[in-house]
C-alpha cells in the first residue's frame, strides 16, 4: 500500500482527476490524504465527497519542522494548486518526492504570485503563440525544481484567461496522473 499526499489551496480539481485515476487501476493500492490551507477551499468538498481524508494546515504549524511526524512516512507528495512556499526542512526530508504542476512552461511565467489566471493573463498580454504545464520536482524555491515533464498547447490570437486554463486542465489531467503512476512505480 502507497500512501500519497496531495496538497492544494483552491478548487482541487487535480487533486479529484488523481484520485479517480487510480482509482480506476485497483491493482495499484494507494491510500490519499489532502492537505490544505485554505479554509474555503473547494478542495475540502470534493475531499468528502470522495471520502478522503482531508486536514487543514496552519502556515506556523507547515512551516515548523514538527510537522514531519503528522506527515509521517510517505511514498509522494504532490502539490497541486497549492499556495504556499515548500519549506526547506519538508524538501530536504522528502528530497525527489515533492512534485508540483505549474499551469505554464517554466522557466517563464513563475516564481511567488504567478499562480491561476494570472499566469494566463500574462501569457495572453505578451501575445505568446504557445502555453502549457511545467510537471517538477519541488526544491526551497518557487518553480524552480528540476522538470520532468511539459506539454504545450496553442494561444490562439482571441483566447481570453478562461479559455486558456479550460486547455490548461485538459493537459493537466492527462499528464500529471501518468507522472505520478511512473514516480511511484519507478
Ligand atoms: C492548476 O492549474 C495548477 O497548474 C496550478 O493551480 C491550478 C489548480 O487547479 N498550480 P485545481 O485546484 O486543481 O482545479
């Protein structure tokens, strides 16, 4: 038995799109937990409505190195639409096991506050011809973690913030399970 932990501060559609993944593949046996910090989070609904697990963190009790006993032994970490810088005790203790997906192609477009539409927004204002995900390991600084995968998509010359992210999910969901079967297997 695996056990993951998904981390996310808003909708957590990621975090659902995981979970029904394996759940589709019952021979793999994974038990889910989330994180979040984020009291109004949608996260937090979908977790009940999947029954999974799901704790809300304080930034004092994250970012104290305490924390790794309620995290205790873990197989991957996977940080998916969350917030908050990763402290350097949590990569250190977790090193090539903390993975994050960031809705452009890194390098460009990240680092502290580019996160959701206003990566979108940024993208489409500097009239870029392509976007995409950024799938990386996560090291003490934003989006700055070794990549192990990206996927492109076209900006077409009408697209607004909300058409860009509805193509954003589309490759999100197709990869980052994939990713995640192959870390965890690997
Ligand atoms: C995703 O676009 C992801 O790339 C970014 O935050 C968004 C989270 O979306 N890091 P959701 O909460 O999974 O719907």
């Amino acid at each position: 038995m695996k056990r993951i932990l998904i981390f996310a501060s808003g909708s957590g559609s990621n975090a659902e799109n995981i979970i029904d993944y394996f759940w589709r593949r019952p021979n793999m046996s994974i038990r889910f937990e989330i994180f979040t910090n984020n009291k109004n989070a949608g996260v937090i609904d979908r977790a009940r409505r999947l029954h999974i697990p799901c704790a809300l963190i304080e930034r004092e009790q994250f970012n104290d190195e305490k924390f790794l006993e309620a995290i205790g032994e873990v197989d991957l970490i996977i940080l998916a639409g969350f917030l908050w810088l990763v402290p350097e005790y949590l990569t250190k203790a977790f090193s090539g096991k903390i993975i994050n997906i960031h809705p452009a192609l890194l390098p460009a477009y990240g680092g502290k506050g580019m996160y959701g539409d206003r990566v979108h927004k940024a993208v489409i204002d500097n009239k870029e011809k392509r976007s995409g995900i950024t799938i990386h390991h996560v090291n003490e600084k934003y989006d700055e973690g070794e990549v192990i995968v990206q996927a492109t998509c076209k900006v077409e010359t009408n697209e607004s913030p909300e058409t860009l992210a509805g193509k954003i999910h589309r490759l999100e969901f197709a990869y980052f399970p994939i990713v995640i079967e192959q870390l965890i297997e690997g």
